[in-house]
C-alpha cells in the first residue's frame, strides 16, 4: 500500500490571511520552525499534537489528530473555540490549497460588494 506523506498545513495570521506551508509526514518537528506561536508534538507516534496560539482570540488551543486519519482523509481542521472561526487546515496539499484559493475568492466578492 502506498500512502502520500507529503502534506500541507495553513494557519491564519493575525491579519486574516492564510500562510500554508508543506512538510513531510516525516519530518512533523520541522513545523515548529516554520510558524512563531506553534508547537508539535508525536504522542505514542499514532497521533499528533498540536499546539497554537490563536489570532482570533489571543489564546492556545490544542487539537489532536491521528496519523492515519492525515493520511487518508483529505483535509483535517481546527477552529477557535470562542468564535468557530476555522484557523487551522492540515492535510492533502491540492485540498488545501482548492479551500484557501475559494476563501479568497468569496472574501474578495465581499468586498467588491462594499
């Protein structure tokens, strides 16, 4: 069986934008350089934590998520647990980058609109 270690994850900054960046599956610890506020963690190498500070509400928030389900699924999400606002996509980089490229398109309507 072969499985597609390579992957994506976007944060959202502080100004509301979307920085993504791709990593590979193994070599998870290089996120922590790639993003300030941002911290990975392995537990028992099944799952991943992780550990950010969020721009919406200036707090942390943890989200874990199981390797295998990174693998398989197509995009995994967190949000801020005070607004819903989703801060956090993990997963398949062409999923990823299909939902930033539609995020910005509707945004970009919005202002229009205004």
């Amino acid at each position: 069986m072969l499985c597609n270690t390579n992957l994506s994850i976007s944060l959202k900054n502080e100004i509301g934008q979307y920085k993504i960046k791709n990593f590979n599956l193994f070599q998870i610890n290089r996120l922590n350089d790639m993003f300030p506020d941002f911290n990975v963690y392995l537990t028992n190498n099944i799952e991943i934590e992780l550990k950010l500070k969020c721009p919406i509400c200036d707090r942390y928030h943890c989200y874990k998520f199981r390797i295998m389900d990174l693998i398989n699924s197509k995009m995994l999400l967190g949000g801020c647990e005070y607004s819903g606002i989703t801060i956090i996509y993990i997963g398949n980089t062409k999923s990823i980058y299909e939902t930033i490229n539609k995020y910005k398109e509707i945004k970009n309507m919005v202002y229009a609109m205004i």
